[in-house]
C-alpha cells in the first residue's frame, strides 16, 4: 500500500513526506485535513498487474486523490502561459554546448591515454561504462531517490555525487597526456 501511494503522489509530480507507521497497516495519504486510506493488491496470477478489483480500487483512489490535492490549491499541470519558453531553449543550448565543450577534450586525452595496440579496447570501454551504466541508470536512480524522499529535488543528488566522484577520479589518478606519442607502436 505504502508503493501504491508513493508511486500515485510522485507520479502526479506532488512533493510529500514520509512517516513510519506500525508494520502491517495500510498507508494513508494526508492531504490538508483530509485522510485517503490505500489498499492492498492483489496481483494477477503472473505478478506483472493488479486485479480487477485492485484496478477497480486504485481508480477510486487516484480520482479521490486528485480531487483532494486539487482542494488544497496544487494545480493539475504547469501553467503554459508561465513558462519561458526562450529562456529554456537558450539553456538546453548551453547544457548542450558545455557537452560539447567537453567531450572534443576526452576524446583527444583517451586517444593519449592508451597504447595503439589496445586503444579502441580501452577508449570505448570506460566511456561506454560511464555513459551507459551511470548514464543510462540515471533516469532509474534518480526516480527512485525522489520516490524515496517525496522531494522532486532530491534526485539531482545521483548526478551530482557521480560528478563530484568522477571529478576527484580525474584529478587524483589520470595522468597528464599531452607528451605521449600516439604513434608508438608496442
């Protein structure tokens, strides 16, 4: 009950928090002095979907919850007419200019780094390992961070850790490249 309830306040972008409650009882969403009991499913013989009457219940409980978070002044979805659509063209293109700023260097100091011998090997593996695993878990991770705390926020931690490690990494045990002859043969 307790995933049910988290997963309907994230899912709807609304930021709330935990309290622990005795083990076994149903979760209850608070919103203002209104109190929303969740349910416990039922999953279908293959584990992968609720129920009829599980479905049937979260339904219930997710109109009763819109209902509720809109009394209380949280609006449905982002009011268009706010946002400023220039402003955030011109920051995706700095964030994509930064990306580039960036990755002409770690090609060049990969390309530095290895023998001729086993380059492609030790070029594509790390770089592929950090895109991909940390990268790609990014969206996953992060989620589930935000689900854990109910803060939208508190998914920017997993980027920022990785950075900082990826920084400390970098200037602690990378050597400098700029001298070595990418020509050499081994």
């Amino acid at each position: 009950s307790c995933d049910i309830a988290t997963g309907m306040l994230t899912g709807s972008s609304v930021a709330y928090t935990r309290q622990d409650a005795p083990a076994g009882s149903v979760a209850v969403i608070k919103v203002g002095d209104k109190e929303i009991n969740a349910f416990n499913a039922v999953m279908t013989p293959d584990g992968l979907n609720f129920d009829k009457a599980s479905k049937d219940n979260e339904a219930a409980m997710k109109k009763e919850v819109s209902a509720a978070v809109k009394a209380a002044g949280y609006p449905a979805k982002a009011d268009e007419a706010q946002m400023n659509k220039p402003m955030m063209v011109l920051i995706l293109f700095i964030l994509v200019l930064y990306v580039t700023m960036v990755y002409g260097p770690i090609a060049a100091m990969l390309v530095e780094l290895f023998p001729t011998r086993i380059r492609y090997t030790s070029m594509s593996l790390p770089y592929h390992i950090g895109n991909g695993w940390f990268g790609g878990l990014l969206p996953t991770i992060s989620f589930s961070l935000v689900a854990f705390k109910g803060d939208i926020y508190y998914g920017l931690w997993y980027p920022i850790v990785i950075a900082l490690i990826t920084a400390v990494i970098g200037a602690l045990f990378v050597r400098e490249t700029k001298d070595n002859d990418i020509y050499a043969a081994d």
